[in-house]
C-alpha cells in the first residue's frame, strides 16, 4: 500500500524562535501588528510504501525523530493518507 505523510515539523514551544521573532518583528513593523507568537517550521510531503497504515506510521515516526527533526529542539506532527 502506498501512503503520502504530510509532516510538520516546529521548534519547541519552550525556545526562542529567532527566525518567527524576526520575521514577526518585519510583519509588524509593516502593517501587520495584530500579528504575534510567529514561530516558523517546516512542511514536508513524502511518499512511503508500506504494507498496513500501522507499519507505515512506524517509519514515519522513525524518520521523523532520527533525521526529519531534532527532538531536542523540534517537535513534530503528520497525517498519513492512503494513496
């Protein structure tokens, strides 16, 4: 069976994010000030073949803590969809 993952990987809530400040400090300083607590991340879609959706979240899973995130300082979240 084939799956697609749709993964999203955020930095911890109890880090600073340096990348969100700075942007939410540019959207601000443009217009945008209603806008705060900006943290960026990452998106990532893959493919994965695998033979039950339980096995298929397994390696997800696997990825994303051995190479897709840094589990000291990111967490991360994904839905798996069959294809």
């Amino acid at each position: 069976m084939k799956f697609i993952a749709e993964i999203n990987v955020m930095p911890l809530k109890v880090l600073l994010d340096p990348q969100g400040k700075a942007v939410e400090k540019v959207m601000q300083n443009t217009g945008f000030s209603e806008i705060s607590n900006l943290r960026i991340g990452k998106h990532i879609t893959l493919e994965i073949e695998a033979p039950t959706k339980e096995d298929a979240m397994k390696r997800v899973n696997e990825a994303c803590s051995q190479v897709l995130s840094n589990p000291t300082m990111e967490g991360y979240e994904y839905k798996l969809i069959e294809k």
